[in-house]
C-alpha cells in the first residue's frame, strides 16, 4: 500500500492509491434496495471487492440539510489525523429530501427511520432499511474478508438517526461501533427520564416517550423489532458523543418531549447516559465530552477524541 501527498502537504499512507477522497460524482456509489429504490453514497473505493487490504471501514452521516457531499469531506479530513493504519475505506450515505433517481424522505422522516415517500416507487422503505443492506454488505466476508470493525458516526440529525439506528436494528454488530455525537434527541428504550427528584416520569408533556423519543407508537421498522430491544442493546458498542459547549439553543428541539431530555444537547446527553447506566445493564456503554467544542460536527469528529473513535479500535475515554 503506497503513501501519497494530501492535503497541506501531510503524507497519507492508510488510503490506496487509487482511493477516491474527493465529494465528486466520480467517488459516488449506488445501493439498490428493489426496483427503482436506491440510495446514493460517497465512498473511497468500490464495495463489491473482493479487497483483503480493507481492516476497518468508517460511515459518517450527513446532519438536517442532507449534505452527505459535506460529512464526506469531513470523514477525509478526519482521515488525515491517522499515523500509518491498515487498510480504510471511508462512506457517506445520502437520504435525500429532494427529487431524483433516488428513494426520498422529508427532512425530518429519514432520522427517525421512517418510510420513504418516493413517486413511482410501489414498495417503500425504511432510511434503517437502507442502513441494513449497507451494513450487510461491508460486513459481507466475501466482500472484505479482513474487516476487523465498522465505525457508523453522526452529528446533530446524523446522532438522531444513529441513536434511533443502534437501539432498533437486529442485525449482528459484532464488529460495529456507534458513535451518536450531540443529538437534538435520544431514544430513550425506558420510560423513566431525569427529573427534579431524580428518576421518573416528566410532568406536563404526554406524549414525552413517543416514538422518536421513547417506545411509544413506533414507526413501522422500529415496531416490528421491538421484541428484545433492550437485550439487544445491551450488547451495543455504543459512544454517547458530547461536545462541552453544545448549550444553545440554536436548531435545538424545543418541544416539550425534547425539553422532557434536558435544557440543551449536552445535559440531554448526559441525562439519557445516566438513565441507561441506571436502568439497564450496558457495559459497552460509554461518554466521551470533547473539551472547548460547541455544536459543530468537523470540530467534533476532527479532534483527537473524534479521530480516535472514526477509525481506532480502542479509542481514549477523554
């Protein structure tokens, strides 16, 4: 595997040669989940393989405006924080909210792993249905037969989706660690939240443990697994990824079932770490709060811890 010059002059030696590092059509791959039902993804090489040089693999959401182009840029320069590593390959997928060849969702349906709602398109599916056959596919061992871990990170909406990803889906992720970084809302797999007296119901908001928020009425993927979700989770390699000043209100969730999770995203995340330590047990569970950083996802994933957590098998807990 050869080094080549990138950006600022930095030696890159973890990326092949021929790896795509750019948000350009070229560095675009196609995920076909049925007839006339794709989701577009940047990526920095084919996964079809078969390639034994890939040993961990990183997806990055894309946040509220579905700019996946931008998370991509973001993952490459994240990338560049590395000493020399194995092999990497780098992925951005993209739920659209706009027309085009593609599956699309509205703005806010794709985070909460809802259905698509794409014309002409007789079977619908879910932005967790997506995630599914991508997943499956990197994980595949005729795909990438040296595959040690897959990293799946988002910020701001990306969070929501992973924090409502990694609590619902049923696949095996052995290999797969969810990095959920400062989500406007948590789904809570309890009804209980953080409260004046400590544990308990919040007052004064009804439907606080709805779906995306908690249990109640779920979507149709998310239903039809909620059978040993808890369980599930349990054996989830899951970071609750926090920056120190993410304390304004700015794009935050001001209804009352986000209020019910706390004043700003960094009580929220830490109020929903300590309602599952409390409630459940869940060892591979952790916190990681990045020092001197707000609600911004390249300084999020472009500091020390965050590069840690992308692409490092044993990231650094502070």
């Amino acid at each position: 595997m050869g080094c080549r010059l990138a950006f600022l002059g930095i030696v890159l030696c973890l990326l092949a040669e021929a790896d795509c590092l750019t948000a350009t059509p070229e560095c675009l791959g196609i995920l076909e989940l049925g007839p006339k039902a794709t989701v577009d993804y940047y990526r920095s090489r084919p996964l079809d393989g078969p390639d034994e040089s890939v040993e961990r693999a990183a997806i990055l959401m894309h946040g509220m405006l579905s700019n996946a182009d931008h998370y991509y840029e973001v993952l490459v320069q994240a990338a560049l924080g590395l000493p020399t590593a194995p092999g990497l390959i780098l992925i951005a997928p993209h739920f659209a909210a706009g027309p085009g060849p593609h599956l699309q969702w509205n703005d806010t349906s794709w985070k909460a792993g809802d259905d698509s709602d794409t014309p002409g398109v007789s079977s619908q599916f879910s932005s967790f249905d997506a995630m599914d056959s991508l997943l499956t596919h990197v994980l595949d061992r005729t795909h990438f037969p040296n595959l040690k871990q897959v990293v799946v990170a988002g910020h701001s909406a990306g969070g929501q989706f992973v924090s409502r990803y990694s609590s619902a889906t049923a696949l095996g992720t052995d290999r797969v660690r969810f990095v959920v970084g400062n989500p406007s809302s948590w789904l809570y797999l309890t009804q209980s939240r953080v409260v004046s007296e400590g544990f308990g119901v919040p007052s004064g908001c009804p439907d606080y443990d709805h779906y995306p928020y908690g249990l109640n009425l779920p979507n149709r993927y998310v239903k039809s697994r909620l059978d040993g979700i808890q369980k599930r989770f349990a054996n989830r390699r899951v970071t609750v990824f926090l920056g120190e000043l993410d304390t304004l209100d700015e794009d935050l969730d001001l209804s009352c079932e986000g209020m019910a999770q706390g004043r700003h995203r960094l009580f929220r995340g830490q109020n929903y770490y300590e309602v599952m330590k409390a409630f459940f047990s869940v060892p591979l569970l952790e916190m990681i709060i990045v020092p001197g950083v707000g609600h911004d996802g390249e300084k999020m994933f472009n500091s020390r811890q965050g590069v840690e957590l992308l692409f490092s098998m044993q990231p650094s807990r502070s």
